[in-house]
C-alpha cells in the first residue's frame, strides 16, 4: 500500500526500468545477444563504463565470431545496415554519458528539491539522518561532521544516557540544538550489548555513576572491551568522570558486579547491607588521576570510533588549511566523478595535514625512499616519497608533524590514490599564519649542544630495523652524515638522504635501541 504522494515519485522511476529493458531488447532484438550479454551492456550503460560500450560497439554492428562459431549474429547479419546500427548505436552510448531519460530526470528533480528543502530547514535532523546512512564509512562520516563544524552544527559526544544506537538530534548541557553520536558507530560495540544498555536505562531511568552502570547490568554481552570503548570515547564524560580514573578502575568495578550478581542468585546477601547492589568492596573511590593529555584523548576518540569527536590534532591550523585548494574531500569527489578521477592523474596539487606515519625502506640500489600516511581533517592520503625528494628533504620528514605537501596526485584504475612527494613547508598556526606570508624556517639545532664528529656509524641487526632508527635520526636535522651497518647481510648503507645533528640525547635514544657498542660518532 502506497501513500499517494509517493506514487508519482515510483512511477517515473520505474520509467527509467523500463528504459533500459528497452535497450536490452534493441540489443536483443537486432543484433542477437543473449538475455545474458544484453545485461552486461545495460550494466556498462549503467556504470557508464565506456571502455565496455567501446569494445561491444564492434559487435552489435558486426557480430563476435570464437572457434569458427557465431556467438552474436550483429545488425549486418540480422538484415539492418552498418550505418543505422552505428547511429542507434551512438543513441546509446550518450545515455551512458549521464544522459537521462525525462522520467528519471523528473524523479531526481523531486527528490532534490525535497532533500534541498528538508537541510534547509531541518539541517541537524538533516545531517543526523545522512551520517546514519555513511555510519560504515568512516572518511565519508568524518567528511559530513567537518561540514557540520563548518556550518555551526555541533556534534556532542557519545553520552551514555543520551545516546541512542544511531546517530540523533540532542541537545548540549545550554540547550542548544545538536547531533548525538551514536553508541552503535564506536568500535568494539555490538549492537546487542548496545540495545541491551539502552534497555536498561529506559527501564531504570539514567545511570547514576558508572558504579551503578556496572551493578545494573544483567547480560554478558556487555564485557570489558565494550566498557573500555565507551570510556575511551567520551561516553561516561556525563558523569563527570575522568577517563583516565575509569581505566583506572573500570575491570575491578566489573569483576566485582559480577561476583555480587552471582551471590544474589545464590541467595547470599552482601555483608555490609540487605541489598542486592554493589558493595562497599567492590566499590572503590576513583583514584585522583590527571586526565589524560588532549592529543591522546583525540588519538582514543579517533581508535574508537574513526573520528575526532572533541576536537581535532588539525584544530589550531584551520586558517592555512582553508587557505588550500586542495584536501581528502576533493579528492572524494574527483573519485566519484565519471570519469573515477582518472582525468586528474598527475594534477600538482598542495595539501594540508599531520603526517601520521613514514616508513623508509633501502631500494634496489642501495639508496632509500619512504612510504608514509598523511591525515587532513577529513581524510587520509597515502604518500610515497622517491629516493632524489627523500635525498633532500627526509630530514623533515618525522611522524606527528603538521606539514604542508606538494607534489603530483596519482590516480589509476584500480588502485588506491596516492601522492607522490616533491616538496615540504611547514604548516602555520591560526596565531602566526598570515595569507600570503611566506613559511616559517625550520628550527635550527643550537651549535653548542652539537657533539664533534663528523659520522655516525649504527650497527643494525637487520632492515627492519631501519625505519625506526631513521624515525629518531630525523628528528636531529643537522650536517652529520650516517652510515648502517646490516649485520644479517654485511652490507653498509650511506643514508645520503638523511644528515643529523648529533647531540648527547640523540646518541642516549640510538645506544637504548641499538646498544652502547653499536653507536660510534667519529
């Protein structure tokens, strides 16, 4: 039974069916294909894959012949001349350049001027139901709640006693108006072990504290790893709670409602009172323990539910990073474009972020390149660094530091996007970012604190070692060149790409990884 105002709306789109049973039957019809093969053209017709649309001109027109036998008979075969095929053929193929039929044309305009409407009007109910139907898609939810922030529409934290399964509207301890996480979109959290939270608390009204979070619940379901994600993501922040005094304590409270629950259903009551909850044993005072510090708060919050909920390591730099034509975002919508952003391999592009990992490995010739993962605010991007940049800049090149990127986007079929690296600039603070100015100059390592010598030898174990090592090398830029020496192999590798600076605590880090007889400064 349909409500009669989405009857037109499921007419015209079933108009654009029956269009493209149509073309499976010209197919069909005129040229010979099978039910089958009349499919694969509709799907490429569909995917405007033009590549396929290409190769099954040829034999729609004149047929496809495999050991001696006719697969598809063709138009020619069939009776109707090559210049008719060709041009009903053309007729076709512009479909598959996103042209619509006026059925599905009307079908589409109604929806965009309803959805269009319905954000305008109802934004927070709006994103609140578009992050619910992109929950499993991490990037896409963190592109939607960075659109959110930009536009004034605030997202609160998961909430123990707010929070639903999905994403909500709520409201903030001032009332204002904002989208509710979801405790069904945090790592580690089953949808049972959520309704089953949820059940709870509509039955008992909201939980106290998070002792009496732990005495009410009654299913095994909800164990440790779930409690850990909760709190690690904010949601018991509503009772006022540390998080670090909850991971303090959380598995004790746990194990000691357990075992209180197994002595109410043994008919025991509890020592110190006739209730059946939490007693005065199992129920210690929180520690008086510091929180834990923003950027690892942000870190948990980013493990546990793919995003930055209360804030973002990229929070101070939004002034320069909106300064940039290009992000994850971008790159979002070039992939989703026709032509799969195949048109925008090796665009130059600068890009904005933390890289939050690189990895550097010895190539063939003995010379090293890097790998690494570079993170905006919506988004991660794969880097890879070849041996004549790393030769120049793997100096500044150090996990956890907010760079700006330039280089050349690759985009080919099949593959994940990458960026491959030419040159870095250090990204500005909102305080000292000025548009236009030109970028900070890299600190320089005081020349007292520098020890003499002019090479540092490292005795290594074996390659894998090489990446953590350079990892700490980086951090010392200097005029000191590095030589590795690879135990397993015998070989030696001149980091031509990486000179230090080195000090008494550079050479304290190398002799606690490599050991004392592994480091020599000459």
């Amino acid at each position: 039974y349909l409500h009669p105002k989405l009857e037109p709306i499921l007419g015209v789109t079933y108009g654009c069916m029956v269009y493209q049973e149509q073309v499976m039957q010209i197919v069909r019809d005129l040229a010979g294909y099978s039910y089958g093969r009349s499919d694969l053209v509709r799907r490429a017709m569909a995917k405007k894959k033009h590549d396929v649309m290409a190769k099954e001109r040829e034999i729609f027109i004149n047929g496809l012949t495999e050991n001696g036998e006719v697969v598809v008979p063709g138009c020619v075969r069939n009776g109707v001349s090559a210049e008719t095929a060709s041009e009903l053929f053309d007729q076709m193929t512009a479909f598959a350049s996103y042209a619509f039929n006026k059925s599905h044309a009307a079908a589409y305009g109604v929806v965009a001027i309803r959805t269009a409407w319905l954000k305008l009007h109802y934004p927070v109910e709006f994103f609140a139901a578009m992050l619910n139907s992109v929950s499993t898609d991490s990037s896409k939810v963190a592109a939607y709640v960075e659109y959110c922030r930009r536009h004034g529409i605030p997202l609160l934290p998961p909430d123990i006693n707010e929070s639903g399964r999905k994403f909500s509207v709520g409201f903030d301890e001032k009332g204002t108006k904002g989208i509710r996480f979801g405790l069904g979109a945090i790592k580690s959290c089953g949808e049972k072990a959520i309704d089953s939270i949820i059940a709870i608390r509509k039955q008992g009204g909201p939980y106290k504290d998070f002792f009496d979070f732990a005495d009410r619940l009654t299913s095994d379901l909800v164990n440790k790893r779930v409690v850990e994600s909760l709190i690690l993501c904010g949601a018991f922040d509503c009772t006022h709670a540390r998080r670090s005094q909850l991971m303090a304590v959380y598995e004790s409270v746990l194990e000691g409602a357990t075992r209180s629950r197994k002595n109410n259903i043994a008919g025991q009551l509890s020592f110190f009172g006739d209730d059946f909850g939490l007693d005065l044993a199992v129920k210690p005072s929180l520690p008086d323990l510091p929180e834990f510090p923003e950027q690892q708060k942000l870190a948990y919050e980013k493990a546990m539910t793919g995003i930055y909920i209360s804030g973002h390591p990229l929070g101070n730099y939004t002034r320069m990073l909106s300064s940039l034509s290009f992000n994850t975002t971008v790159l979002g919508d070039w992939l989703d474009s026709p032509t799969h952003g195949l048109d925008k391999d090796g665009t130059r592009v600068d890009m904005g972020g933390i890289l939050t990992d690189i990895r550097s490995k010895a190539t063939k010739a003995g010379t090293l390149m890097a790998n690494g993962v570079f993170e905006d605010l919506t988004g991660t991007l794969e880097v890879i660094v070849f041996p004549r940049t790393y030769e120049s800049i793997g100096s500044s090149l150090a996990a956890d530091t907010a760079l700006v990127l330039h280089g050349r986007i690759q985009i080919r079929e099949d593959e994940t996007p990458r960026l491959i690296l030419e040159s870095t600039d250090p990204l500005i603070d909102n305080e000292h970012y000025t548009p236009g100015a030109a970028a900070a100059p890299s600190p320089v390592m005081p020349a007292a604190s520098v020890l003499p010598g002019n090479c540092l030898w490292l005795r290594i174990p074996d390659e894998t070692a090489i990446n953590p090592v350079c990892q700490v090398l980086s951090r010392f830029p200097g005029s000191v060149e590095v030589k590795l020496y690879v135990l397993n192999t015998k070989k030696t590798l001149k980091l031509d790409t990486l000179r230090i600076a080195p000090t008494a605590h550079l050479l304290s880090q190398m002799e606690d990884m490599l050991g004392t007889k592994n480091v020599v400064l000459k």
